[in-house]
C-alpha cells in the first residue's frame, strides 16, 4: 500500500458530472450503481508526492472536478527532455463515479481507462491510451499519438487524431473519423460513417447507413447487411475493387433499403462483403 495515497470522498444527492484535467500518471474511472458517495483516490509516483497534495478535488454542485496545477510553458518544455522530471510528475487517479455520469477528461501523457456506463464523454490525451467500455451518449475523442477501443457507443462519435488506432465495437449514432494516420475499426455502426486519414486503413464490419471513405495509403472492407441495396463508387490508385456480392442480389420488400457507399484509396484494396 502506498503511505501517500490520497483519498477524498463526497457524499452524492442526485446524478453528477466529472471534469478531469491531468499531466502524467493515468486515469480510471469506474462506474457503479446505486453509489452514495464518490470516491477520488490519488497514488503519486515517488517524487510526485507534492504535486499529488496540489491536486484539487472538489464537488461544486452537480460538477466533480480533479485538476493539477497548470505548469508553465518553460517547465512543460524541460519537462519533455527529462526523463527523470517525467517518473516525478506521475499520479495515478482513480474514480468512483454514479452509472451514467457525463464525463471531460483531458490529460497530457496519462491513458484513460473508464469501466461500466458512463454517459456522454469528452476526452483529449496527448499520447495516452483510451479505453471505454458504454458511452450513453455522444462521444468526442481527440488525441495526438495514441490509440483508442470503446465497446460500445449510444450515440455519435466525433475522433480526431494525429497518429493511432481507432477500434469501436458498437455505434448506434453516426461516426466522424479524421486521423493523420491509423487504422480505422468497427463491429457495427447504425449512421453514416465519414473517414479521412492521411494513411491507414479502415475495416467496417457491419454498416447501416451511407459510408464516405477516403485514405491516401490503406485497404478497406466495408459489410452490408442482408436487405440491402448499395450504391457504390470505389477508387483505388494501386490495388482490386473485389465484391463478394452478387450483382443480382435483391433486397426482401419489407427490408428494402439504399446504401450509398463511396471508397477512396492512393493504395490499397477495396472489399465489399456481406456482415455476418
């Protein structure tokens, strides 16, 4: 057991939102039913015993917020050279939040790991990784070289990255992809889907809604459901177009359905197949 552990709770009236602004360390929030109080836990690296203290954790009315003070412009430069001031300014936070509470995360370098139901999430990282089991709502991710896998998502997804992987199981809402490169990766999602990526492919498993797709270096795979009919326009500067489709495939009359599918890559293959 760390000896400076910090622990804070706060005694819950009704359903509240998280606000949390880190450097370095990592972030984990778990999410549980029926909670009558949060819970906010900081263990600091040895060395970061001081900056864990200037931490602030606070429930100001229906708003939880952890913060670490604001380093200066000098400091933030110093600090990306020394690796030693890196292991000093590492705190690891972990929350105990209600199921379905709205969450703003920005950190640095520290990855993001959020367990259970949470509802609509902002998150912004640096180089740190992102990990989501449910997003009850709409969900905006940006972040500059990382990676990101959310199971499930109720709403929209917003991602906007410089470098990293981008895995999705489930979208109920529409997907807004724009990555410098990184591949691109979806179980199912129910709106459209819009992708621009410098270079990286995607793999769309499972669509229900019109696809906008364009890389300048990566394969695609795109799944169509069973009912459906798909309006397709597929480029590929180096590389096949291939369907496992077949031409004459007709849709049922009570499923009948237009998908409009449009494909773009410098290189690369383009593949259509029926989702399973």
């Amino acid at each position: 057991m760390n000896d400076a552990r910090i622990t804070k709770t706060f005694a819950l009236t009704g359903p509240i939102n998280l606000s949390v602004r880190l450097g370095r360390g990592s972030v984990t929030v778990r999410t549980s039913d029926d909670l009558e109080a949060a819970t906010v836990d900081l263990v600091p690296n040895p060395g970061a015993e001081e900056l864990a203290e200037q931490i602030v954790a606070e429930l100001v009315g229906p708003t939880l917020t952890i913060a670490m003070p604001r380093e200066g412009r000098l400091a933030d430069i110093v600090s990306v050279w020394s690796h030693r001031q890196r292991a000093r300014d590492c705190v690891a936070v972990t929350v105990a939040v209600p199921t379905g509470t709205a969450l703003k995360i920005v950190t640095t370098h520290a990855p993001v790991t959020v367990t259970g139901r949470c509802a609509g999430a902002d998150i912004t990282t640096g180089s740190g990784a992102i990990t989501l089991d449910h997003v009850d709502g709409d969900l905006l991710l940006r972040y500059g070289s990382a990676g990101s896998r959310v199971e499930r998502v109720s709403g929209s997804v917003t991602v906007q990255s410089a470098a990293g992987e981008a895995r999705f199981g489930t979208i109920e809402g529409s997907l807004d992809h724009g990555c410098g490169r990184g591949l691109l990766d979806v179980r199912e999602v129910h709106g459209k889907v819009r992708s621009r990526n410098g270079s990286g492919g995607a793999r769309l498993a499972a669509v229900h809604g019109d696809v906008d797709l364009a890389t300048g270096s990566g394969a695609m795979s795109i799944g169509l459901p069973a009912g459906a009919t798909a309006r397709v326009s597929a480029t590929t500067g180096s590389g096949r177009v291939r369907s496992d489709l077949p031409i004459d495939d007709r849709p049922t009359l009570a499923a009948s359905r237009t998908i409009t599918v449009r494909a773009l890559t410098g290189s690369g293959d383009i593949e259509l197949f029926r989702a399973t």
